[in-house]
C-alpha cells in the first residue's frame, strides 16, 4: 500500500512538472510583434524569430505566459527579464530602418551569443520547450549579422579572413580638411581658452600620454581636482558620443564643455573671444579658414576637426589587413580570447569601443568596494536622461592604446592593466578567466598602442 501511494505521489510530481510546459504549448500568449510590426526587406524573417524566441525578456513590456504572476515565477521571470534588458534591449536598439541602424555592439552580442550557444538558457527552455532557435534560424540570423555589417560598419580595409570580425581596422585617411586642422590644433593647445591662461585642451589630454594626463582626476584651474577621470582623445572622431555620460553628442559639443566648466578651464566663450580677437594672427587664421571668422562655434569646429584626426594604427591594424607576422602568437592567441570572453561585444567596431553605452556590473558588483554613499559619476548615463534603466550605465571606452592610457575605468581605479582585465572579467564576462588568458589578453591589449605623426607611441 505504501509503495501505491508513494507511486501515485511521484506521477503527480511528475504531472505538476509536466503540465506548465505543456500548458505553454498549448496556451501560450500571442508571439511579440515589438520587431516584426515595423520589419520589412531581410530583417522580416529575422525580426519573427527575434520575437518569438527572444522578446519575452529582451524587450519591455511583453505579454508574459499565464505562470508568470504565480509567487514564486514571478519575481524569478521579471529578475531574468531586467537582467536581459540589461544585457541587451533589442527593441531600442534596432532603428526605424529596421535593423540598417542596429548598433555594432548589438551585431555583436546578438552574433557571440548564437555563436556560443548562450540563449535561451536552460532555465527558459525547460518551461518553453519551443523556445531553442534551430540550426536554420540561427544561420538566418548570423548571415544577416554578417550583411548588415557589411553594409553599415566595415571599414572597407580589413583581409577577406577578418571582413567580418568585430573588430575593424582603422580608416586609412581621416578625410579632414588641413587648414582647418591645424587651425584646430593651435586652439587644441590655446591657454587662453581657460580663464587664468594657464589651461589648454592637451592639459588634459596630452598627446604624448595617449591623449590622457595619465591621472586618476584631471587638475583644472586654481589646482581644483576633478572627480571623474579624463577620457583619451585619440580616435575619438570615431565614437558615437562623448564624456561618460555621453552627454555630448559630437566633438564640437564636447569642445563646449571644459572651457565653461568652472572646475577646468574656469572661463566662459565671451572672455575667452575677448581675448582671441585681441590676437591678430587667430583673427586672420579665422577668417582664412571660416566665411564667418572668428566665433566660439567655429573654434569649438576647429577643435573638433583637429581631434578627427587624431587616429593611431597600430600593429593590429596591420594584422587586420592581412599581415599576419604583424602579431607575435601570444598577441595573436590574445585577441582570440578577448573574442571568447565576450570583450569585442562592447569592445567592437574600429576604435574597439566607444560606440555604445553599457551597464558596469552585469555579473558582479563594480562599486561594491567603496565606502559611504555613492557618487554622482557612478550614476553613469542617468544623470543625463534619469532613466533608471541607465543607472551605472556608461559609454564604452576605446580600448586603443590603453596600455598608455592609465588609470581605468571612469574612477580611475586602478593604473595596472591586467588588474583591469581581470575586473572587467569578473563584472561583465559571461565565464571566469584563467590567469594564463589574462596574460594573453593583456598582450593583444598592449599590440594596440598605435603610432601619431609617424612616431610610436
């Protein structure tokens, strides 16, 4: 009798287990139209797929199956839910153009985690027993990866073999025009811009210190300190937004900000063009290089022209172009593990950054080690839009010569690059790091310290 009961007890277990996927078969919500509604050419078929298998947690405020309010599988679907917004919102990162303006980080998250076999996790497949994506919708999907990068995000000079790597060569001209650039980097270097003529640009981005001050809080006028550290400008024409915060949507207007900030430069553009008009060789460069001569519009132009010339090929480049003695085999096995680490998902397009804004802690707390309450430059991106969902959300850095462009990170915590790697590993990786990929990751890092003017940096 007792081996009746404790048989029966085990086939209703093994009912109860059974029938909410089951049930989901049988009674799941209408698929997501978030991707598909406004789809059309090639993303149609892999906007039906995106929806259908990956919408419930990677966009807001999809329909949810029927278990989704019960106690227990409520709080654990919305945790997997915010942690996929975190990771990946697709919805606002495909554009109207219906996936032509699909960031290069989301081609490459999308690409690495079909390519590793990461999503749906087992958790989601065990409830949804159709939700794995097929052998032909996981091609679908690569080779229109593949085409959009193409299209939109190569650089046109990179070696067949690596046409479609993350990573891309940097543009072999920078299509400037010379006059205005080197009028650009006499204001880059101009003192009078700050309001005690102390202060220039290269005060704190200093062209022979990787387009840094190599400090953790860059010093403005009257010795004040900074309390975020100073991005490189080098190769800074290729990102898409500047400062952490990104609150600066190009170079020009990112040229506004120093000079008005009373903590930099200290002055505002009606002293500093008071003292420019009082120079007649800036009057004349003006007037030579702008129909409209001398105004703070056309010295924040210049300024900005001149940055855009700022690239650093470096030996990677060259690797990327199909030398491929360029790299040394532990530099070559390096940029392979950045690659299987999940570095080029953010670390991606030609300036290996830069390009999008992502959040600091996925998988552990970044800002777990400091004491009392938090600053205002860990906010990140909230405190430009005040979306929660952009809190310790940061512009990506460029990783090009960041061997030279200690310390890291926005706090400036640190001046040693592999104790960097291993933070980076241990807060954004999908999986731990050995100290031997450390290493190798450490020396492809150190192959991108680049060249200016001819002359290494």
């Amino acid at each position: 009798m007792k081996n009746k009961k404790a048989m029966l007890f085990v086939v209703l277990v093994v009912i109860a287990i059974l029938a909410l996927p089951v049930a989901n078969l049988i009674f799941k919500p209408q698929p997501s139209v978030a991707l598909s509604s406004t789809a059309s050419g090639d993303f149609v078929t892999v906007a039906k797929i995106l929806d259908a298998k990956c919408a419930m947690c990677h966009t807001e405020g999809e329909t949810l199956p029927f278990y989704a309010s019960l106690p227990i599988a409520s709080g654990v679907i919305q945790a997997d839910i915010e942690s996929g917004l975190d990771h990946l919102d697709l919805a606002s990162s495909l554009s109207s153009e219906q996936g032509q303006g699909l960031s290069e980080p989301a081609l490459a998250m999308i690409e690495y985690t079909i390519n590793e076999d990461r999503m749906p996790p087992t958790p989601f497949l065990a409830m949804h027993w159709d939700g794995a994506l097929s052998s032909s919708e996981k091609k679908t999907i690569l080779d229109w990866v593949a085409k959009v990068r193409e299209e939109t995000h190569r650089s046109g000079n990179a070696a067949d073999e690596f046409a479609n790597e993350p990573v891309q060569p940097l543009p072999a001209e920078h299509g400037q025009d010379p006059v205005i650039a080197a009028l650009g980097d006499k204001m880059f270097h101009e003192v009078r811009l700050s309001g005690d003529n102390t202060l220039s640009c290269a005060s704190c981005h200093g062209l022979d210190k990787g387009g840094t001050d190599q400090a953790q809080f860059s010093t403005g006028i009257d010795k004040q300190m900074g309390d975020i550290n100073s991005p490189t400008v080098l190769n800074s024409g290729l990102q898409f937004a500047l400062f952490w915060d990104g609150r600066a949507p190009t170079l020009e207007a990112q040229a506004d900000g120093p000079v008005n900030n009373p903590i930099e430069m200290g002055s505002n553009w009606e002293e500093a063009m008071a003292k420019l008009k009082a120079a007649t060789d800036v009057v004349e460069a003006f007037e030579k290089a702008f129909p409209d001569g001398l105004t703070p519009e056309n010295v924040m132009a210049s300024i900005a022209t001149f940055e855009r010339t700022l690239l650093t090929p470096s030996r990677f480049d060259r690797y990327l172009r199909g030398e491929s003695d360029a790299l040394s085999d532990s530099e070559i096995k390096g940029y392979e593990a950045f690659k299987e680490y999940a570095c080029a998902t953010c670390h991606c397009g030609s300036a290996l950054g830069g390009c999008s804004y992502e959040k600091l802690g996925l998988k552990a707390d970044y800002f777990h080690k400091q004491d009392g309450e938090p600053l205002k430059r860990d906010n990140g991106r909230f405190n430009v839009t005040q979306n929660e969902r952009d809190l310790h959300r940061f512009k990506v850095p460029t990783l090009r010569n960041i061997e030279i462009t200690f310390p890291y990170f926005h706090d400036g915590s640190t001046s040693d690059l592999k104790e960097a790697v291993k933070t980076m590993c241990r807060c954004q990786s999908p999986k731990p790091i050995s100290d031997a990929d450390t290493d190798l990751i450490v020396a492809f890092l150190k192959s991108l310290t680049g060249e200016y003017n001819g002359q290494q940096l």
